[in-house]
C-alpha cells in the first residue's frame, strides 16, 4: 500500500521540490514528479541552476526508453508515463492517476486557499481508502 505524506505550508513548491529531489536522490529512490505542464517546465528550469555543485539526472517521461532507464528523477504530468514506482511528487491541485503503484506519495500543499482546498479533498480520498498518512508543517 502506498505510503502517503503531506507536507504543508511550503512557500515555494519547485525550490521545496528541487530540495526533496536532492534528498531523496542521495538515498537512492527513483523519483516521479507530477503536476501541471508550466510547473514542471519550471522545475526542469530550476534543476539545472539549483546546486552548482551536483547534477540531478532528470528527463521528461517523453524521453527515449535509454534516458528513461538512466534518470533518477522524470517529471510527467500523468504518472502513469513513469517507469519509476519509488516516489512520487505531487506538485498540483489534483489527485495524480496512478498513485497506487508507487511505494511513496508526496503531496507539496502550499499556503495559498487555491491549494489547500484540493490537498483537503486529496487527504479525504486517501484517508476514506485506508492509506497511511503522515503530515510535515514546513513553514509552521
């Protein structure tokens, strides 16, 4: 069953997210990041300027079956696209199609009223399901 964790009040869900990659990454899980188009370009964007130091391999789930099997992170806005089934980050508003078939969901909720609506509707359905749910209060 799929580990379930919200991390709320996050002021800046890509810069959040280009953390928790790096995080994550280190510990050696394959990542799967989802949300809308325009925020994923952002995150690809971020990615490369992040750390100056280190390189987080990432791709689009588009990229060719060789890139794809490299990559530690693709970023997708149907999750089903993904040959990962570590993790995965959620970046949007909705409930992202295919979540039972990764070990791990991250839910990004930011402070706004426009993202913490659907994140509630999101909890409701996991919780009515029986999934396990953890909360982090990042800015608290």
């Amino acid at each position: 069953m799929t580990n379930v964790a919200f991390h709320f009040n996050v002021l800046d869900k890509v810069v959040y997210a280009c953390r928790l990659l790096r995080k994550a990454t280190k510990q050696g899980a394959k990542i799967t990041v989802t949300g809308d188009e325009h925020l994923l370009t952002l995150l690809d964007d971020t990615l490369w300027t992040f750390d100056q130091l280190e390189f987080l391999p990432h791709c689009s789930a588009s990229a060719t079956p060789a890139m794809l099997e490299r990559t530690t992170i693709v970023l997708t806005p149907d999750a089903r696209q993904s040959p990962h089934a570590d993790v995965l980050v959620n970046l949007g508003f909705g409930m992202p199609d295919g979540f039972e078939r990764y070990l791990r969901l991250i839910e990004l909720v930011g402070t706004d009223m426009s993202d913490r609506t659907p994140a509630r509707q999101r909890w409701r359905h996991y919780s009515s399901r029986g999934y396990p749910i953890q909360t982090y209060e990042v800015n608290a």
